[in-house]
C-alpha cells in the first residue's frame, strides 16, 4: 500500500487567502492549469520553454549558483543541450545555411533538452514548492475527464474528425503536423476499433507518458477528493492514448514504488530470478523464448504501427553508422515505409535518435544525464522520501517510454514533470525541511 501525505479536505481549490504563493509558483501553477488553453491557441512547443527560461533568467544571479549549486543531473542536462547545439550547428554548415532549418534547430534546442535544464533548475534559484506544482497537476489531470467526454461526444455525433491548425501555430517554424490540434478518432487494437485521442498532446504515446506521469505525481495530491479526480484522470487519459509503453510502464512503475516502501528490491529480485529460471527449467524452454511470446502479443496489438517504428528504427542506425562520433546534428533522411509515406529518420526511440543526430559523443552525454537523473533521487528514495520514490518511478516510466519515442519531441509536453521533479530535488536536501503537506505551506508563507 503506497503512503500518503497527511490529508486535509477543505482545500479544494488554490487561494491567496489561503496560501501564499511566490510569483514563480503562481506562473507555473497557472501555466500548467490552463494547459487546454494553450493547446487550443497552438502555442505550447514556444510558450512553456519562454515561461520557464524567462523565470529562470530573472531569478539567475552569480550568488545563487554559489549558494545554491544544481545537482548533477541539471548540469549533465546542460551538457547535453550543448552538445546538441554543437552537432546541429555542424550540421547545418555541412548542408548550408538554410534558414528554416537553423530556426527550427533553435526551437528544438529551447524545447527539449534546454527546457528540462531550465525546470530542474528553476526551483534551486527561485520559490517553487512540490505541494504547489503537484495541485496544479492535480487540476490539470482531473480536467483530462472533461475533455475526453467533449471527445467522445464529438466522435459519436462525428464533429471535428479531422482538426484544426491554430491561427497562432501557423506562425511558428518547423512542422505545423504536431501543432494541429487533433480530436479522438477510431484506431484498431488488436483487430477491434477503439476510441483514441491525444489530448493536449501531439501523438498518443506522448499522452500515455503524460497520464502515467499525472497518476504518480497526484498520489502527493493532500486534497482526498481532488486526489481521486486527478487519478482517475490519469487512468482514463492512459486508456483514451493506447499507448502501449506506458501500459506497461503504469504497472512497472507502481511495482517499483512498492518495492521502495516495503524495502523489497533485493528480496523481490532474488525471487523474481529463481521463478524465471524454475519455470524455464521446468518447461524445457531457454529465457529468450520465455519472454519471445509476449514480446510477440504486445507487437500484434498494433502490429503495423510496429512494423512501422522498427523500420524507422533499423533505417536510423543504419545513417547513424555513416556518421558515428558526432552523428548527423539535424535529420537529414527519411525512410520509405509504403507507396508515398515517408518519415524522417530518428523519429521513434529516443536512443537510435540522439545516436543519429549526435552521436557516440552526445550519447555518452545522454545516457550520463540519465542516470545522474536516476540516482539523484535514489538515496533519498531509499530513506523514505515519498515524493523521491514516486520521482525514481517516474523516471523508470520515461525511460521505457523514450524508447518509443523522442524525448527532445516529448519534453515540452512534460515539462511540468521535470518542473515537479526539480522541486522534488531542492526539497530533498538535508539542510532544507521537506514539505509534504499543503498545511505547512501555509504556515510557512
């Protein structure tokens, strides 16, 4: 059974009388509230890195980096969006300056690995509290139950099928497909035709990672009724985004916060090995046939979409070994997957991509990020903290998800993640108190 925070319900909404907040905290937490409006207007893949980078560069001072110096993880994320400026811009000079492509390079820059520097940074040098940014998730993910029924109402009276482009998105350079806001649609699942949709999102994995990520980070929610709202958000925006990845990632994610509250990885492991190799032992079957089968399930549910990624995938490796220490820095191929559908290179797994665009060097850069990201969290996991066991859980998640798809394309549509996580991490510092509860926020504003 997973701890919570104490539980006060009176506090169903956020108040100035109630709670005071900073001027960052009242950013962040109206940005992420009004996440359908953004969507609407077209303007998330500009509007979060501006909000976030501006914040950060208002409270950055020399003091503040002395006083108060990032984790690792920030700075390896730092490291790793300049490696990704440094091979975009060989790029660009190796194919000529094209303007479009340099600004859609820049854009990129600012919205993927920049932007996650940027929120993890954001709460050492400003003042952004956990229980702030987990109720704004809160209210965002309960608002994913509203949507989904103006959707699937919309797809019964066949209303909107195919879209709009935002007046506003139009403005933006790059490719205006992730910027058409896109209403549910049906998408066959093993065989049967289903409801699907994509949110606020781009592309329905990118909404799984996102719902997975709400249900964790809403468990912290110390509002009971609004807690079960968000959570049931969460479940529904998962089964609306069929998205394979973070179905499995939901249960892998809860087993692993399990395992940190009952202090069960050893013993977990140890018997989870023996039962594999007993049932294997047993039936007469090596380990990769035991796990062949239900790799073999989970590719029929969807099998062309499949077929499809690991295409792009193979074709992606396949570029990356003409250009393998620094890679190719901006997508410069596109595989042929039938008739006259092309897709750019680097499009799914996030590691065949930063090794196409950047690579051995800035996939050394990204994996060291990752796992400084990881055992940022891990200690103080491991003593108890329960938002630092719901943030390794999420970080689990992501990095099974980033194997279906690009993390410097999923990054601004979760970014209030790495803002929370961020917080997480300046909470969890010895020397500074751990807020858990909306009560203390108040006290201490």
């Amino acid at each position: 059974m997973l701890n919570l925070p104490s539980i006060r319900p009176d506090f169903l909404s956020i108040s100035t009388q109630d709670v005071i907040l900073s001027r960052s905290e009242r950013i962040v937490y109206w940005t992420i509230v009004l996440t359908p409006v953004w969507w609407l207007m077209g303007i998330q893949p500009l509007f979060y890195p501006l909000v976030v980078s501006g914040l950060l560069a208002t409270h950055f001072s020399i003091d503040k980096v002395i006083q108060k110096p990032l984790p690792a993880c920030a700075w390896a994320w730092l490291a790793m969006s300049i490696t990704m400026m440094w091979t975009a811009i060989l790029g660009i000079n190796e194919m000529g300056f094209n303007l479009q492509t340099a600004a859609a390079a820049a854009v990129t820059f600012i919205k993927s690995y920049f932007l996650i520097f940027a929120c993890l940074a954001l709460p050492f040098w400003s003042h952004v509290r956990v229980q702030v940014v987990t109720r704004a998730v809160a209210w965002m993910a309960s608002g994913f139950l509203v949507t989904i029924a103006i959707e699937i109402a919309m797809l019964v009276l066949k209303i909107g099928s195919n879209g709009y482009l935002p007046p506003l998105a139009r403005l933006l350079p790059g490719d205006k497909g992730s910027l058409r806001v896109m209403f549910a649609n049906y998408s066959p699942f093993l065989g049967i035709p289903l409801p699907r949709s994509v949110l606020y999102t781009p592309d329905p994995p990118i909404l799984g990672l996102c719902a997975v990520l709400c249900f964790l980070i809403c468990l912290g929610e110390t509002n009971r009724r609004l807690r079960n709202l968000a959570l049931a958000g969460s479940i529904g925006a998962l089964i609306v985004s069929a998205s394979r990845s973070a179905w499995v990632g939901l249960p892998v994610a809860l087993l692993v916060s399990v395992c940190f509250q009952s202090g069960l990885f050893r013993q977990i492991s140890l018997w989870l090995t023996s039962l594999v190799l007993l049932v294997c032992s047993t039936l007469q079957i090596p380990i990769v046939g035991l796990i062949q089968k239900p790799i073999e399930e989970f590719n029929q549910a969807r099998a062309d979409s499949s077929a499809e990624r690991a295409l792009v995938v193979q074709k992606t490796l396949e570029a990356w070994q003409e250009s393998p220490w620094i890679g190719w820095g901006v997508i410069r191929g596109r595989a042929h997957l039938y008739e006259d559908s092309y897709i750019g290179l680097g499009s799914f797994s996030t590691y065949a991509a930063v090794l196409y665009l950047h690579g051995i060097v800035g996939f050394i850069v990204f994996v060291v990020a990752l796992l400084l990201t990881l055992f940022s969290v891990y200690t103080p996991a491991v003593r108890g903290n329960s938002f630092c066991i719901w943030a390794f859980a999420c970080l689990v998640t992501l990095y099974i998800s980033c194997n279906a798809t690009p993390l410097s394309w999923m990054a601004v549509n979760i970014w209030f993640f790495f803002a929370w996580l961020g917080a997480v991490l300046s909470e969890a510092r010895p020397q500074q108190p751990r807020l858990t509860s909306w009560d203390q926020i108040s006290g201490q504003s």
